[in-house]
C-alpha cells in the first residue's frame, strides 16, 4: 500500500476475463451512443472530404514529383534501355502521382479515363480527373497504362506487360 496525506492508497489492476483462446472476450467496438463512435466517424467524414473537396491542379506537382521518382528509380530511362528492366523496377513502384489510362474494363465507362492516382487500395484506384472528378476504379477485369518518358507500360491485377514497338 502505498499512502498519501495519511490515508491509504491502493491501486488494483483489473484485468479483463479472457476467453479459451487468450484473448479478450469482448473487443472494444464503440456503439452509436459512444463519445469515440462519434470521433471515429467525424475523423472518416474529414478525410473523405479532403479528396471530395480536392481539385486536379492540386494534385499536378505530385505528378511532378513522381515522374521525377521513377526516372531516378530505373536510372535516367533512356531509350535506349532495357525494358525488362524498367519492367523489374516499375513492379516495386510506388505509384501515387502516375498519371493512369484505363485501355479496357469490365465497365464501359472507365475505358478511355485518364487522372492522377491520388489513393490505391487492395481492389480500387482512386483517381482524380481533369474535371476535378474523383473516380473510384476496380482493378479486377481492368487494364490500365502508365507513360513514362516515351516507354508505355500496361497495368492488369498486380503485373506490368510493356509494350514493345517493332524497328524496320
């Protein structure tokens, strides 16, 4: 025990029961009523609204900036250079800023669209458009391609596949 001011202080840890398997019994899930529910939700309505609010110009220098990347991340991309190279590097890209064509789609209406990828999920692209439009893309049954200094790559599910050009 510890005391203070003459009185007797004791200070107990309660632990929380646990189940069969170790873990907690329950896991904290705030319900509609909890102060944190109302935080959490606040928080997702902020960061929605910053892509809902955003403009394309906006977004124009991290374009910039990402070609800048990938030529210093495949070494000047010369045309000279081997494409199964740039291949290997663009595999381990990062590519928020690429500016990305959809070539084919299960949906009519992507086919054609062309924006910054300004978020990229496990199945969806989050693009944003000239118009100032924010598209949410599905990968599955896509292909989209990227232009990097002359070389043009193709996107479908998770490889690249470059296009090659015939020399006469």
């Amino acid at each position: 025990p510890l005391r203070m001011n003459g009185r007797e202080l004791v200070l107990t840890i309660q632990r929380k029961s646990r189940s069969l398997f170790g873990g907690p019994t329950e896991s904290f899930r705030p319900h509609f009523g909890h102060p944190c529910f109302k935080i959490t939700r606040l928080f997702l309505y902020l960061v929605d609204s910053v892509f809902l609010l955003s403009r394309y110009e906006l977004f124009v220098p991290l374009h910039e900036l990402w070609k800048q990347y990938i030529i210093d991340l495949c070494n000047g991309l010369q045309p000279t250079t081997n494409p199964q190279l740039v291949q290997s590097k663009l595999l381990k890209a990062d590519f928020h800023g690429a500016m990305i064509k959809v070539v084919r789609s299960k949906y009519a209406s992507y086919v054609g669209l062309t924006g910054i990828l300004i978020q990229e999920f496990k199945h969806v692209f989050k693009v944003i458009t000239q118009k100032n439009e924010l598209k949410v893309i599905p990968k599955r049954n896509s292909v989209f391609e990227i232009e990097v200094n002359g070389f043009v790559f193709e996107r479908s599910a998770k490889k690249f596949k470059s296009k090659g050009t015939i020399d006469l």
